[in-house]
C-alpha cells in the first residue's frame, strides 16, 4: 500500500523522518488497510505545502477513480472544486448542495491472492510469534520478572510434592520390612499389661489351628528364651527366639551365609541355630561362623546361617539375635509349653481386615475370652499411609499458597505490561490487525515466558532433588510426573488466564 502511495522508499524510516505530506499519505494508507470503502478526509491538505497538498489530492482521486467513496472536509474551495458535489455549511446549516456529476466510479476488484486458509493462518501465527519474542526480548527485566514468580511457584511446588511422595514412601518401605501383611497375636489385653507374661495364653495348639485356616499362607510360634550366652569363655547378652522355620520367610528377614533350619530340624528338636549379623560382628569378628558352637543355659547350639539384622520401623536393631526352633527352646532349654506371641501371614488376595476379625473370633471362642490382642501391619500401614497422605495434602497446600502469592506478583507485572503497551495495541489495529490477532500475541507472548519459567523451575526442582537425595541419607526426594505437570499447568492457566482477561479489555479500546 506505501509503495502504490509512493513511499515504496521510506518503508524503514520512522514517522518523525518523514514530511508532513508524507505523513499524510502514511495516513491515507492505513485508512485502506483494512478495505476503506469509504474515506473521511477531514481537512487533508491543512498545514502542508500547495505541493504536497497537490500530491495528496492527486492520490484521492485516484482512489475515487477505482471505486472509493471520499467524504473530504475543507475550507479550502480550491479542493472542494476536486469533488462530484459539493455541500456547503454555514453555521450548522445547509446553504448549498451543487451536484457537478453523477459519475459514479465503478470500485475496481481487488486482486486475488492463491493462498489457502492454513497459510493464512500460519502467516497470521509465524507474525505474532516474531512480535511476541521482539517483545520479550526488548523487555528483558519485565520478563525475567515475570518468569521469576513462574520458577519460584513451579520450584516449591514440585520440590515439596516430591519431598512428600518421598518420606511417604519411605516410611511404608519400613513398615514393609516389618513383614508384609502380616499379623501379630500376643497374650494380654493389650501393649502395657503388666498380667501379659503371667496369662500365657497362647500355645502351640492355636498355632496348629490358625495353620488350617484357608486365609492364612502360614504360621510360626515365638518363645522367648532367657539366660547367659557364651562362646569362647566370652559371656554376651542376646535376645533368643524360639520359632518356626517360615519366621524368616514371614518377617522379610535375608540369608547371608549358610541356611535356615527347616521343619524337620524344628520336629526333630536340633540344636541348630541362625544367628544375625550383629551377632557375627560383636561374637565372631572376622571368624566364619558356620558349625560354631554357642552354649545357652549350659546347652550347645550349633551355628548353620546368618541373616541380615532385624528392621523395626527403619531403624536396624543393634541388639544380637539369635533364632533357635522352638521345639528346642520349649523341650530342652526352657520347659515352658507356653508361647509369646504367634506371627500369622495372611495371603494376598485376602483382605486383611476381614482375616483379623475371624482370626481374633476363632481365638476367643478356643479360650473362652478375649485374652490376647492382635497387632496388624496392614492396618498400620493404611493408617500411616492415609496420616501421610493427609500431611503431603497439607504440605502441598502450603506450596500451593507461594504458588498463588507468586501469581499474584506476576499478575500485576502482567497488568503493568498490558496496560503500558496500548499504544503498540492501538497502532497495530490502525494498520489492520484484528482483536484476534492482539490476543494471539499476546497469549503466544505468555506461553513463551511460563514455557521458559516453567521448564527453569522444573530444572532448578530437579537438581535441588539430586542435592538433597546426595546428602540425605534418611529418604529421597522422588518427582513424580503427575506433580510436575500439575504444577506447571496450573500455573501456566492461571497466568494465561489473567492474560486472556486484560489482553481482551485492552484489545477492545486501545485507547
């Protein structure tokens, strides 16, 4: 449109750098950028030289001649004498309306361009996204602003959702290694009766019966046994169980060196025993433990495998081990026929909760009476899962109040930035953009900065994970990629929101 003007030459100049006709006729061209059917000139040759006005008259009746209708304002006769009628004012009245011709000019068709919709619309897209970047780059401490808000809230966000996950997952990991969905029974009414150890209860009889049950993948007695350990004239102080030969398949307890004992060393009554790794470090050192022999109460047991040390809720127990069967224990170390406690595996496919009802109603009705209290992993473990659940919940709120305290701040830089651009709004709908085409720069512009923010959080999320998971030795930071994106798309719809709002109110009055 210039160069048909005749400004094909001043294309890279600034509005400053150029004449006041020349102005004029960058004025006539905007008026023809978005179709200009009708042209109101008003006063079009005020304040220019008789050349420039000559030059400018010229180009409205070219216009005339190729269709256009020109409504042209002056006080100048000499231009008036350019129209086909002319309608003269006085004082808010009509005095006169001279028809010269009524030659009407036909409006020339405009040209046919070959372009299909989608390059339209890509050449509409590749503009703005040009304009969007211009933008942010000529703004780079707005920008970085804006991005700052974007990294800080994606950073907690993420950061704090993967410390949750991470300290959720380590605290079931212990209760876990307690023995998976597993059930304790022990005599008393309860953790803290002082009358527990005087009612022994329970015996080997019940653990028989519970053995029958279709729920229950297997059983294993413990008897607790006392008295001094020695090995070598050295005189140790060690916890020593009696149990069954599943007790290490039922606590998730590993084999370190030699083996088990079996059920037919636990019928057979043998003086074998499986010792833990802290009893082979504080007893035996350096020495191979194997077929060793340890006098309890004056009676030899012989050493056959080391297991790895017992986990109670994360914590490696210091204390040594030592895991006899309880035949022996019972027979001919202690004579007691009575039991502790009974450890019961429940199967997979069984619910836990409806195994413990029936186990606890099959005890009753054998003894009588509720004597004996059961403690269930898995219901401690849903309800540790559901409190940390509930505390990732409140942690991730919390994370969530500086995600919004940050889009706050972005908000009103946002605001700031749209509301100091309308006049770049205003001159781009002059020269023919459309409210769309306003709207799409600046959403581009947005998606531009929380793209940028968003993956410099995210990063910046990561690489705090790597540093504390390196100096953590308590539980890692585990990222997640439900957190990751939630986080970003929140945060990325929360800005392009308040985007869309301002762009579309500046987009409709530019001024």
């Amino acid at each position: 449109m210039l160069e048909k003007l005749g400004l094909g030459d001043k294309l890279d100049n600034k509005p400053s750098q150029l004449s006041g006709g020349q102005q004029q006729r960058v004025s006539i061209a905007r008026a023809l950028m978005n179709g200009g059917d009708i042209i109101l000139a008003d006063e079009p040759t005020g304040a220019l030289d008789s050349k420039s006005g000559e030059t400018v008259m010229e180009i409205l009746r070219q216009l005339h001649a190729e269709g256009h209708t020109i409504i042209l304002v002056t006080h100048d006769k000499n231009v008036a004498q350019f129209a086909n009628r002319i309608i003269e004012i006085k004082d808010g009245r009509i005095i006169q309306d001279q028809r010269k011709s009524d030659l009407i000019a036909e409006k020339s068709p405009s040209p046919t361009v070959n372009k299909n919709a989608f390059s339209f619309y890509k050449d509409q897209f590749m503009e703005s996204f040009r304009m969007s970047v211009k933008a942010i780059i000529a703004h780079k401490m707005r920008s970085l602003l804006t991005m700052l808000g974007i990294i800080i809230g994606i950073t907690s966000v993420v950061s704090v959702v993967a410390l949750g996950t991470g300290s959720q997952q380590k605290i079931l990991a212990n209760i876990n290694s307690m023995g998976t969905n597993t059930m304790d029974v022990y005599n008393g009414t309860g953790f803290g009766d002082r009358n527990a150890e005087k009612m022994q209860n329970l015996n080997i009889a019940d653990t028989q019966m519970l053995a029958k049950q279709s729920y229950i993948e297997s059983v294993t007695p413990n008897s607790g046994v006392s008295g001094t350990l020695t090995y070598s004239n050295a005189t140790f102080t060690a916890q020593v169980r009696g149990v069954g030969e599943q007790y290490f398949n039922v606590k998730g307890l590993s084999l370190l060196q030699g083996s088990f004992f079996d059920a037919t060393q636990v019928k057979s009554n043998e003086n074998v025993a499986v010792i833990d790794e802290n009893t082979l470090k504080q007893v035996f050192g350096e020495k191979n433990p194997l077929g060793q022999i340890l006098m309890l109460n004056k009676k030899p047991l012989k050493v056959i495998g080391v297991a790895t040390a017992r986990n109670n809720m994360g914590n490696i127990s210091s204390s040594l081990n030592i895991y006899i069967p309880y035949t022996t224990a019972m027979n001919k170390i202690s004579g007691n026929q009575k039991i502790d406690s009974i450890t019961v595996k429940i199967k997979d496919d069984v619910n836990s909760t409806v195994a413990e009802k029936d186990l606890t109603n099959l005890l009753t009705i054998r003894h009588g009476k509720k004597d004996f209290f059961v403690m269930n992993t898995d219901s401690i473990k849903q309800t540790i899962q559901a409190t940390t659940n509930t505390m990732k919940l409140l942690i991730s709120s919390i994370a969530l109040i500086s995600l919004v305290v940050g889009g706050i701040g972005v908000m009103n830089i946002m605001l700031v930035s749209v509301t100091e651009r309308t006049k770049e709004i205003g001159v781009r709908m002059a020269i023919g953009a459309r409210q769309s085409n306003i709207l799409q720069q600046f959403l581009i512009e947005a998606v531009l900065i929380c793209l940028i923010g968003g993956l410099t959080g995210i990063f910046l999320s990561l690489m705090l994970g790597v540093l504390f998971n390196w100096l953590a030795t308590d539980f890692t930071m585990i990222f997640s990629t439900f957190s990751i994106g939630s986080g970003a798309l929140l945060y990325a719809n929360w800005r392009n929101f308040r985007l869309y709002a301002c762009s579309q109110r500046f987009a409709i009055k530019p001024d």
